[in-house]
C-alpha cells in the first residue's frame, strides 16, 4: 500500500489534533502512538520528532483542552464588557458544553489520568494560563456581583459547581437526576442558585 502524503503545515497540530479525535472514540488507555501516527496519515517514527511517548503526547493533548479554555474566558470578556455576571455565567455554559462536546478530553485534563510529577513546562503554563484567565474572570464580579469574600474562595466555589455540572451533563445523568430533558435549563438554574448564595 502506498502511504497517503502528509499535507499538514504543521505535524505536531496535526498529530495532537488525531489524538484528540482518537481519544473521544478509544479512551486514553488504548491510544498509541502508532495509532496516532496512522490517523494522521504519517510513517510510525513521525510522532517520535516531537513527542518522546505517548505521554508526552496526551499532556499535549490536556494542554490544547486548557488552552481552548482561556481562549473562551478571553472571547467572552471582549463579548460581554462590562456585564460580569454574563462572562461568569457564559464562561460556566462553555465548561460545560466543553465536557459534553469531549468528556474524554475534560477526564484527561481533570481525571487525575497524567502524572503530576512529570508535567510539561508546556501543559504547567496552560494549566496556569488558564486559571489565570478564571480569576480574572471571576474578579470583574468582585464588589458587583459578589459579596466580600477572598477571591480563591468565589473561584473554587464557581469552578466546583460548575465542574460538578459538567461531569453530571457529559454523563448523560441530569436527566436521571433532574427529571429534565433540558439540560441547559438545569444549568442555568443550579449556577442561579450558585450565583444568589454568593450575591452581596
């Protein structure tokens, strides 16, 4: 058989992009790196060139999932200016609909799946510029929205809710739990609730 050409401008993308597709279909454990490297199309050895193993190449899958993150906080502040509780509440929504849309990818980022103790530089700085962009976020509600409380608490306190709606969504268990066949209505009133309990 005659290998298919290698089109992409950029191989690691390329190959970061094929494991994510891979990951939403196979799970973590039985991704590879020749798996990867036959999905995108290029020589087994191709991967090697930018990734040392496979779980160099799920950090930098994990880091693609944070930076995706900071881009909508980002997107949203410049959308919503000046209406905090909007950003905070859209920024909620866009978890959410993330781990829907890749819960493998939102278990690979939170699941505990990748060793602390050999993170990248790479998936340490998106994990950081991420929750930067979350305080940030969260710190245009502070004397508006919320009352005063240190902002690491209102941050965890949102961050906790909402993940725990995620997990819940990307299960498909709001409707056993909530009797709802409109999981955005479900949201959109536990972070009501969860906004009320931190109001000034």
């Amino acid at each position: 058989m005659t290998r298919r050409p290698y089109h992409h401008g950029d191989l690691r993308a390329a190959l970061v992009e094929a494991a994510s597709a891979l990951l939403e279909t196979e799970g973590a454990a039985a991704l590879s790196l020749r798996r990867v490297a036959r999905a995108a199309g290029v020589s087994h050895a191709a991967p090697y060139r930018h990734f040392r193993d496979k779980h160099a190449l799920l950090e930098a899958v994990a880091a693609a999932g944070f930076r995706v993150l900071e881009d909508r906080l980002e997107d949203l502040e410049q959308r919503f200016t000046g209406d905090p509780r909007r950003q905070i509440l859209e920024a909620c929504r866009a978890y959410v609909a993330e781990a829907v849309a890749r819960p493998e990818r939102a278990h690979l980022m939170f699941g505990g799946i990748l060793d602390p103790a050999r993170r990248s530089d790479e998936l340490h700085a998106a994990i950081e510029e991420s929750f930067a962009a979350l305080v940030a976020t969260v710190r245009r509600g502070e004397g508006v929205l919320f009352r005063d409380l240190p902002t690491r608490d209102l941050v965890l306190t949102l961050w906790s809710a909402t993940h725990g709606l995620a997990l819940l969504a990307a299960a498909g268990q709001l409707h056993d739990l909530d009797r709802t066949t409109d999981p955005e209505a479900a949201i959109e009133r536990v972070l009501g609730h969860v906004f009320d309990g931190l109001a000034r």
